[in-house]
C-alpha cells in the first residue's frame, strides 16, 4: 500500500538503493509512486501483471492492515 507506511518504506527502500516497486489495487497511485522514487506500480486486480511479477521480490514490505494475498507474486 502506498499510505503513511508505504511512503516510508518506498523512500527508505530507494534510498538505500533498492530497485522499488509498489503493488497497489489501482493505477491511480502511479505517478505519486513515482516521485517517491518507485521503479515500478504492479495493479494487484490486474492479473496479467501480477502473474508477470511472480518470483521477482527478494524483500516484500507488508504495509497494508488487512492480511494480504501474496500467492500471485510468490512461488
């Protein structure tokens, strides 16, 4: 998620170097991602992309408060 948390964590993780993507439900936050310094938006409801993405993370930083589906980007 890109709120409060989110933000912290995409600012933390680009500063220290980290290629950076944030998973989000719609598109909407792209831009905003972006400027954070994000590499990436993958749509979680957009099945195509988030198939394209399984095995890409090493490190997934869960900043969302309801338990999340992480079966289409995992093994």
């Amino acid at each position: 998620g890109l709120g409060g948390l989110g933000h912290l964590a995409v600012k933390f993780a680009v500063a220290h170097g980290a290629d950076t993507s944030v998973i989000s439900r719609s598109p909407d936050k792209a831009e905003h991602a972006r400027r954070l310094g994000a590499h990436a938006l993958l749509v979680s409801t957009a099945p195509k992309q988030m198939a394209e993405a399984r095995d890409r993370f090493d490190v997934v930083g869960d900043t969302i408060s309801a338990p999340p589906d992480l079966g289409p980007v995992t093994v």
